[in-house]
DNA sequence: GCGATCAGCT
DNA sequence: CACAGCTGATCGC
C-alpha cells in the first residue's frame, strides 16, 4: 500500500561534502548543504482535534478574478495612482537626478557598455535561504523528509522528485520563479494566497489548490494541515503529519504569538522537526507589541493633524502586509484609505469588509495614503505632496517594519525621533510582522520539537552556530 | 516587443 | 545588517 517513493533529499552535486550536525555544509558557504539524516519515528500522536482558531480578521472568503496584472509599476505616477502631470523644468531635473539617470547623458556622450566578463563575477549566495539565482538547486530545508513536498521553493524549476509545492504566503522571495508559465507540479497554499498567485501572476489555476485553514487535508497520504501565520494576509504555517506519525511544523515566515499556542495541534501534540522563520534569532530583536506601535502611530498621527491642518498621512507597505497599521489610523480618525489601483486590487482580493469599504479610488477623496515602502523618501514624499497642489501642506509618514528597531529605543516607543525635512516628516516604527527574539525562545520552549531547522540567516555558518547554540539552550531539559 | 532573469542597491 | 522588494540592463523567445 505504501508505494510513494522516499522523497530525493541527496544532491548529486553535493554527495561528497562535509556537513555539520546541522546538514549545512563545512566547506563553506558557496556549496549547496546536504540534507540532515531522516529522524526517527517517534510514537506520540493524538486524536486530531477539530477546534477553529483565528487570530486576526477573518481571511477566508473568496473573491475569483478572471483578469491578471503584474505588481510592477514603472514609473511613479503610476505607483502613486495619479496622472503624470506636466512638470516644472526644476522639478523635472530633480526626480532625473533622485532616478540616478547617468552622468554620460549630462555629459552628452554615450555610455560605454559594461563588459560581459566583469559582469559574470562569482554570484554572491543569498544569505536568507530564498534561493535566487537560477543554477542553484533546492536547499535541504525547503525539502520535508519522507514526503513529495517542498516549501516556497518555486524558483529550483522542477526540483527533483517533487510532485507538489506548497507556498506559505505571497511575498516575492517565496513565490519567486513562479508565473503564468508554472507547470511543474501543484501549487498548495491558502486560499487568499491562491487569489493573489492567480491574479497577481497569472498561473493556470488547474495548477492552484486552495487548502481552507484549520482543516486537516490528505494530499498523498500526508496529512497537511494549513494555521494562521501572524505574518501577512493568507500567510500559513504548514503542519505534516506523515503515516508513520512523523510531524512536522513549517512555519514558514511567522510572528509567534499566545494565541498560536492554544491551537489543537500545536498544544496537545508533538512536534519532531521544527522549519523555524529565523529572521530576528538574535537577542537584541525585542519588538513591543505591534498594538502598542499601531496605538503609537495613532498618538502622532491625531497630534499631527491637529498641528497641519492640510496634513497628508503616508504609510509605506510592500505589496501585502501592514494593513493593520493603515486601518487604524483610518478607523481612529475617520479617513478613508487612498492607494493605488494595483494595490486596490490586492486589497479588495482579501475580501475583508472592513477594509474594502474604506478604499477610496482617488487621492484628493483622503488624508490618508498608502504608498510602496521604497518610495518614503523626503523628496519623493515633496513631490508627490506637490502633485495634489494645495490640498496638501504638511507630509507625516510611517515606515512601519522590524528593521527600524533600536536597542535604545526599545519599548519606549516616545523615544522614536523622526526625520524631518522641511515639512515632510518620516517615522520608522518597529511594526513587525516576524518574532522577536523572545516570541521565537517562548514558542520553541512552548512547542520542545526534536529539531529545529532555521530557514533565515542560514548562509553564514557563525549565525547557524549562534542559533543553534540558542535552541539548545532553549530546549535545555526542565 | 515582451517576459524573465540578473547585478546592484536599499 | 536587510523585513521584501525595486531598478535598469540583459537575455531568450
């Protein structure tokens, strides 16, 4: 009965590698890492249990839309929703310069091409474990043992012995490699993540299979069980129970939470190997909570306002996540939310309500703007102020991600200086949709998995060491 | 011309 | 540093 073949975890080009204890290899960090020998079977099981759990809005209705548009914009009207104005000569020189057009058109002569050896240089290996670049073959840890399956692992082609894909969220350095061009193999994930795969990059849906959260589903005889993530909108951690009982707990990118823990099948069951998002796995990462940083951005964005009163309110987001950040303010304040159509579309795809409702198509109709993180900047922040005339007088916005965090600050959010530019003022909050340091050490101490493999920050072997030497201690017997 | 990918950058 | 991309150059169709 048993004939699905033992998924091909060994590499022929790294067959004769050194690898640590950990199945990264010795020899250094340009070599593919060899897979980490299969656990044993261990026996705990339980009765699966049934209990829903949410933590956060509901994501789970579904929107179908035909139409297939790529996220890139090119130029920044477009990314701003607006119509490309005539420009002033002045202000025309100043975004030519800030789009570090070359100083050969300055100077009027043509650009010498740059040579094609120079430009072939030993590729640098990604540090995060996403795997860009298209000569390397899958890493050991997107690979689950004993099964047909990888995990974010779509840009490796047809990885070997893979019969289906499972996406944990729709961030580009998971999804990458996938488009409408996708036929090797069927593409797992949660529902709202399918409707942005299909929308957004335009993959045949016979290749999409939508896993609804919380129920446990058979996919080959594995059973596979998709729980709300805590990252972005749709984001899951995956959870393998395979027929020898073995299980195994992908989390794929996660912030960890006390809710997380009251799930059926992560309080009452054992976990033997852990794929842990160690993105902020270093002690100094201790986010406040992201309410106190939404009631924090609330606080400044009333006193602002209060100051200006033809204030423009910005937050920065990539393509999903943040939107808790941008909802408050809209519900404190009554502000409708204005961001582009690309984006409107993403947002409406959710098919929350609460937030649909509050999207308004043009940007003179709201006080409140949601534009791409890249694009927070004092003077773009100027010009794009500038194209709304007189509405607007003033610019607050917020860069709401993990990275602005200081040890200084810490929790004392009041600490946060903004920058300040005329009046453009740009605040970075630690508004972070990964663990900190403390959630990862409380969810591996809660959950005690035999293993655990980092999926971030693996490509130095210092950091690996570090990490490792964490979980250890974490795992330390009581 | 278009889509995909790559190096470089934040 | 790099959360998750963005941009311009290049390559293949």
């Amino acid at each position: 009965m048993d004939t699905d073949t033992e998924f091909e975890i060994e590499d022929a080009s790294t067959a004769g590698d050194d690898l640590d204890a950990d199945g990264f290899p010795i020899s250094g960090d340009e070599s593919e890492p060899k897979p980490p020998p299969i656990e044993d079977p261990l026996d705990e099981s339980s009765s699966f249990a049934s209990d829903f759990y949410r933590c956060g809005s509901d994501w789970s209705r579904l929107i179908e839309k035909k139409e297939s548009k790529s996220l890139v914009q090119r130029d920044l009207f477009q990314v701003w929703g607006i119509k490309k104005p005539a420009m002033a000569e002045e202000s025309k020189a100043r975004v030519s310069s800030s789009n570090q057009r070359d100083l050969f058109e300055v100077w009027g002569i043509e650009k010498p091409r740059v040579s094609v050896p120079a430009r072939k240089r030993a590729r640098k290996e990604d540090g995060n474990g996403s795997g860009f670049g298209r000569a390397r073959s899958c890493p050991f840890y997107k690979k689950i043992p004993g099964t047909p399956f990888t995990v974010d692992a779509f840009r490796y082609g047809s990885v070997d012995g893979c019969s289906a894909y499972f996406l944990s969220h729709f961030h580009y350095d998971h999804y990458g490699g996938l488009s409408k061009k996708w036929s090797h193999g069927p593409i797992y994930c949660t529902p709202l993540t399918a409707r942005l795969v299909k929308m957004c990059l335009g993959v045949n849906p016979l290749h999409i299979c939508p896993l609804e959260l919380d129920i446990e589903h058979d996919i080959e005889g594995i059973k596979v069980t998709m729980l709300e993530a805590n990252h972005c909108p749709g984001a899951a951690l995956i959870h393998f129970r395979l027929r020898d009982e073995r299980t195994y707990l992908h989390t794929g990118d996660f912030r960890a939470c006390n809710l997380m823990q009251s799930h059926p099948l992560l309080a009452s069951q054992h976990i033997n190997v852990l794929y842990l998002d160690t993105t902020y796995c270093n002690p100094r990462y201790r986010f406040p909570p992201k309410e106190d940083v939404v009631s924090f951005v609330v606080r400044i964005t009333r006193d602002f306002i209060a100051k200006h009163s033809k204030a423009l309110i910005v937050v920065g987001a990539y393509s999903i996540g943040k939107e808790q950040v941008y909802i408050a303010i809209s519900h404190a304040l009554g502000l409708p939310i204005y961001t582009n159509s690309s984006r409107r579309r993403i947002l409406q795809s959710f098919g929350w309500p609460e937030l649909s409702g509050k999207l308004c198509t043009c940007g003179d109709s709201s006080a409140l703007h949601v534009l791409p993180l890249s694009s927070l900047r004092h003077e773009n922040l100027l010009d794009y102020m500038k194209t709304y005339k007189q509405r607007f007088t003033a610019v607050l916005a917020f860069r709401p991600t993990g990275w602005t965090y200081s040890q200084n600050t810490g929790n004392q959010l009041d600490l946060i200086k903004p920058t300040c530019k005329g009046n453009i003022t740009i605040y970075g909050v630690p508004y972070s949709e990964h663990s900190s340091f403390p959630e990862l050490e409380n969810f591996v101490k809660f959950l005690r998995p035999d293993k655990i493999i980092p999926t971030v920050n693996v490509g130095n072997a210092a950091t690996r060491d570090k990490m490792q030497s964490y979980f250890r201690e974490w795992l330390k017997a009581l």
